[in-house]
C-alpha cells in the first residue's frame, strides 16, 4: 500500500509538469490546427536559461529567494520572446499552405533549437544547485518533499489562472472566438494575428516553468531533455482532448499517475524483465490506445458537441 500512495504521489507531481506543458500544445492547436513540435525545446530553453541566471548570481551571494525569481522571471521572458520569434517567423507564413508545411515547419524548429542550445550550454548535463528546500513529510505511508507539494500547487495554481484568463477575460473571448472561425472573429473585430500571437506566447510561458520544474526536480537540464518531455506531453494532450484545456489538464495528471505506477509495478507484472526504466514505454502504449479506441480523447466529444 505504501508503493501505491508514494508512486501516486510520484505521478500527480510528473502529471502537473506534463499538463503545464501540454496546456502549450492544446492551445496553439485549438485555435490553429497545428501540433507545435517545437514546444518541448521551448520547455528545454526556460530550463536552460534560468540555470544560466542562476549558477553566477549565486555566485555572487545574492540571496536565493532573489536569484530564483530572477531565473524565473529571465527564463519565462526568453521563452516568450522565442514562442513569439517561432509562430512570426516559422508558422505565419505557412497558415494558409497545406497541413504537411508547418508540420514539417515544427520538426525543423526542434532540431534548430536543439542544436542551438547544445552549441550554447553544451553536450553535458548541467546541474541544478541545491538551494530549493529538501524538507519531507509522511502522508499515509508516502514521503512527500517541499519541492514535490511546490511544483503541484504551483501548477494548480497556474491552471487556475489559466482558465480564469480563457473564460473570463476578453482576450480569452478573442481565443475561443478565433478558434470557432478565424474569419468571423476577424469580421468582429478581433485581430486574429494578435490573438494567436498572444497564445504561443502564454504557452512558452508555461513551457518555461514547467522546463525549471523538470530541472530542479530531477537535479538536471540538457540540450535534450524537451524531446521525450514534449512528446509525453503530446500524448498528455490527445489523452485528454487536443484542443481542450480541461482535456490537457486531466490528460497531463492521467499519464503522470499511469507512468509512476508502471515504473512502480513493472518488475512485478513482469518477473523482473522490465525495470523502472521502461517507464516512458507507458507513454506512447496510452497514445496508441486512445489513438484506437477514442481518438477524440477522453474530453473531445464534448468540443466537437458545442462546436
């Protein structure tokens, strides 16, 4: 019972990091149609460019309160400044050619920003210092860490924001608007070019503190740690809907718990063949699954009804 609770509570704080990422890829695709495969690589950079902040500035001796909003603040600034750079530069001029170009568009990108970061930071994994709080606490049997209950309330918190700001805001009007039909949210008054802008940014946002949430919770950030996490979150979002928020969310906290309680039980189930490093098998196992059995996800149905 105390393997179920703790890998329970292992997957609930990889299904927050999944949902804060897959959030990024449901929304670009709800209004555009588009899977930005580059997202995971905007997660890496907010990863890469907050440890950068960090590792000199404490260094320095500033405290490390101040250095963390810091990195935070740097990496999120950076990774909205990228998402924007990506949807004006690589995407825009391809929203009226054949489905096939962006896609290909998105591959591209990754592979640019991979090796962009790898010539920057590095093939090396770098560390993420130890200056976040290592307290623990027993709850039912599960040892559960500051940082573990940080990264979950966070998340929660941000999806909170996140659907206050879609379902309540105007520019959440002009999204949703945008994604029912770009041409008559255009014939409304909603400038469409804005809009979708205003999206990739929000979601690079995401990216980038889901990318420092990744690193510090595993201790490490390398040049290639946004390719599995992106298509985790892929599968994260086509578990739960793409297209949907609400779908995103579950999807993201569904795949994290079914990930950990894999890694958890597969030695079991399979007379110690496999070990808990085929966890990431669970992943692409769920894609295929829904892809199958449900491919408008678990909450799509409901999009394509008010649609």
């Amino acid at each position: 019972m105390d393997i179920f609770v703790q890998q329970l509570v292992n997957g609930l704080v990889l299904g927050s990091i999944y949902a804060l990422v897959a959030l990024g890829y449901t929304m670009v695709y709800g209004i555009l149609e588009l899977i930005n495969f580059a997202h995971g690589e905007v997660t890496m950079i907010g990863a890469m460019v907050a440890l950068a902040v960090i590792v000199p500035l404490l260094g320095a001796g500033l405290p490390v309160a101040l250095v963390l909003l810091l990195a935070i603040l740097a990496a999120v600034a950076a990774c909205m400044a990228l998402g924007y750079t990506i949807e004006r530069i690589a995407y825009r001029p391809l929203r009226r050619a054949p489905r096939l170009a962006p896609l290909i568009t998105a591959i591209g990108v990754s592979i640019v920003l991979q090796n962009a970061a790898m010539l920057i930071w590095g093939r090396g994994y770098i560390s993420f210092p130890p200056i976040l709080p290592e307290g623990a606490h027993q709850i039912l049997g599960a040892v559960v860490t500051d940082l573990q209950m940080v990264i979950v309330g966070l998340s929660v918190l941000i999806m909170i924001g996140l659907t206050f700001l879609v379902e309540r805001t105007r520019l959440g009007r002009a999204m949703r608007a945008t994604a029912q039909s770009r041409e008559v949210a255009e014939l409304m008054g909603v400038n469409v070019n804005t809009v979708i802008s205003a999206t990739f940014i929000i979601g690079s946002a995401l990216a980038a503190i889901a990318g420092i949430m990744v690193s510090a919770y595993y201790g490490l950030a390398h040049y290639y740690m946004g390719f599995m996490l992106g298509l985790k979150a892929f599968s994260a979002a086509v578990l739960g809907g793409i297209g949907n928020l609400a779908g995103a969310m579950l999807g993201g906290l569904l795949l994290g718990v079914i990930e950990a309680l894999g890694a958890g039980y597969i030695g079991d189930l399979t007379g110690g063949f496999l070990g808990s490093n085929y966890q990431d098998v669970f992943a692409f196992m769920v894609l295929i699954m829904v892809l199958v059995f449900r491919p408008s996800g678990l909450l799509g149905e409901r999009v394509a009804q008010r649609a």
